[in-house]
C-alpha cells in the first residue's frame, strides 16, 4: 500500500506539499498540485482516508491478528473482519501468529510499528512474553480479543456461547438414543475449548451418561487430529462410540474422513458433529450437523469495541457473547437433504 512518503518522492516534492494538496490547507502551484494529484492516481493512494488521517492523527488502519491462513475457519473470520472494518472506513493489515511461529513479540511489534491504530486478535496463540507484551499493549492501544486465552486481566472480547452451544448437540444426540459419545476436544489452554468440553461433561452428567476418558482426545483444530481422533475411538478404546462430538468442523471432517476409510456409513453407524458452521461443513457428504458461530455479527461487534475503544480509552472492558445456532443435517439426522443450500 502506497505511503504519503511514496507520493512525494515519486511527484518530487516534500511530504508537506502532498498534505497541502490532500488538505487545502495552503495555495500549491497548479502545476505541482496536478503533478501531484497524478501521482496519487498512479499509485492507487487513498486521499480521503489518508487526509482524514493525517487530520485525526490515525492512520486508519485495523491490525488483525490469526493464528492460521490455511484454516478455513480464520479465513471466513478475516473476511467478515475486513467487511466489517472498510464499512468503517478502515483498511486492514492482517498478520498470522500460531503455535509455531517463532519470536512471535516481534511480529506483534513489528505489526504496531506499521502504525495501526488498534488490533483484533483472534484465538491468540502466543507465549508467555508475547502474552504480556499483548497486554501491556492493550492499556495504550485498542485491542479486542475473538476466542481469547484463559487470562487473569479482563479485556475486550467477542465470542460465541461455546459451552451452551456443544449442551444443544449433546440434547440432540440424546434425543436421537446416542447413549456413548466422544469427544475431540482442542487446545486446553484456550477459554472457548474449557467452555466448550465443559458443556459437553455437564450435558453428560445430566442426562445420566458417562464421561469416559478413553472417549476423549486433544486434537488442535486441523482435520489430521480428527481423523486420529476417530482411529483413536476405534482402535483403542475399550467401548466404541455411537457419536463423535467434535470442538472444531474441521476436526470433525477428519473423523469423518477416517470412519468411511473404515467402511462406516455416517450417521446410520456412528453420528457426527463439528462446530463452527464453516463452509466446508455444508457441502461435504453427508453435511455436519454444527453448531453455527454467527461470525458477520461477531466482526462487527469486535470492530465496534474497537471503535469505542478509541473513542473513549478508558472505557470499562466489555465482553459480548454470542448465543450459537444448532445446524442439524445429515451427519446426524438422515432424513436431511444431502445437500445444503447456502
């Protein structure tokens, strides 16, 4: 993206010169003024959000925060957040920072170097130092967490009711006579994952079931830890499973992937269920039957933190939560249309 330094060195002039003509606020030679004007076209610069910035002193730039590219779900998410951020008048400069990234305090620096003027942090996946420096940040500079960590310190966050949500397709399967159902559960250190195999221990101590630890496996959110998951049910466990409930879709795809290489047929033989409604889980055979995370609303509301937040520094924290919506089809109900239009 073109800088207001990129304009002038290319039109020849100082970076004072572009203000003028971007703000009017001194007479410019026309000829400089059109030469100048000319170069903001070529280089595809913004004036109106630029001048506005050099204005308010804000760069008009929303830093966004995700652990994964390649993960589906992050990218709808990323989507929604870049939808939401340009209503605003916002451009967006997206960085990714997963378990595996190394020194990842420097990329949340070299992120705020850039000159954002606040931060949406999605299922951060940081260390303890980068943890503390994210924090540290937060008291000087908006940020809104999406998924956050299990922190001590409060902090704006948005998120979808995991623990209420994994309870409905717990009643669900229930309801259809599942009475031995497993669980692929994700990172623990993440408060969604508690919440959500909260949900699903509280649901089967409800209705009476047992919480076999056998019938428990810690994936990580990909479709590969599902599909071992799914091996792990029936190949090492002692009771087999009529129902595989899953903290993620695509762990859920991955189980399923593994219990047709078996021969299984899904649901008639064991039921399947994800959770976040990604766009995957409605077009593979048979569609997942989820629990939906209204991610569009959920942008929004992290944008209008965001947004609050720089309006009013020290406003009192905020956490919006978000009720989710079972998505009942084929993996679990065979009367479902095959397909799902979307």
């Amino acid at each position: 993206m073109a800088t207001i330094k990129d304009v002038a060195r290319q039109a020849g002039v100082s970076v004072t010169t572009v203000s003028r003509v971007l703000n009017e606020t001194a007479p410019v030679n026309e000829k400089t003024k059109k030469n100048v004007l000319k170069v903001i076209e070529e280089l595809r610069y913004s004036p109106s959000m630029m001048a506005q910035g050099m204005r308010t002193k804000k760069s008009k730039t929303l830093g966004i925060i995700i652990p994964d590219y390649i993960n589906s779900f992050y990218y709808e998410l990323f989507k929604d957040l870049e939808d939401a951020a340009r209503k605003h008048g916002y451009n967006i400069l997206v960085t990714s920072i997963g378990e595996g990234t190394q020194d990842k305090t420097a990329y949340l620096s070299d992120l705020v170097n850039r000159n954002v003027d606040g931060l949406v942090v999605c299922t951060y996946q940081g260390d303890k130092a980068s943890i503390e420096y994210l924090l540290k940040l937060a008291e000087t500079l908006p940020v809104v967490f999406i998924d956050h960590l299990n922190l001590d310190k409060p902090v704006n966050t948005v998120y979808t009711d995991g623990y209420a949500g994994i309870k409905k397709i717990v009643q669900h399967l229930y309801q259809l006579g599942h009475r031995e159902m497993a669980y692929i559960t994700s990172i623990p250190r993440y408060k969604v994952n508690n919440d959500r195999y909260q949900g699903f221990a509280d649901a089967l101590r409800e209705y009476g079931l047992p919480l076999r630890p056998e019938l428990v496996y810690e994936g990580n959110y990909h479709i590969e830890s599902g599909y071992e998951a799914a091996r792990h049910f029936f190949t090492a466990a002692p009771v087999r499973p009529t129902a595989i409930v899953s903290a993620t879709d695509l762990m859920a795809i991955g189980a399923i992937n593994y219990l047709k290489s078996m021969g299984l047929k899904i649901p008639e033989d064991v039921a399947v269920t994800g959770f976040d409604d990604i766009h995957m889980s409605r077009w593979i055979s048979p569609p997942v039957t989820t629990c939906r995370q209204p991610l569009a609303a959920m942008a929004e509301q992290a944008v209008e933190l965001f947004l609050h937040r720089s309006r009013h520094p020290h406003a009192k924290v905020k956490r919006i939560i978000f009720e989710g919506e079972l998505m009942i089809r084929r993996s679990t109900d065979p009367a479902k249309e095959e397909f799902v239009q979307v």
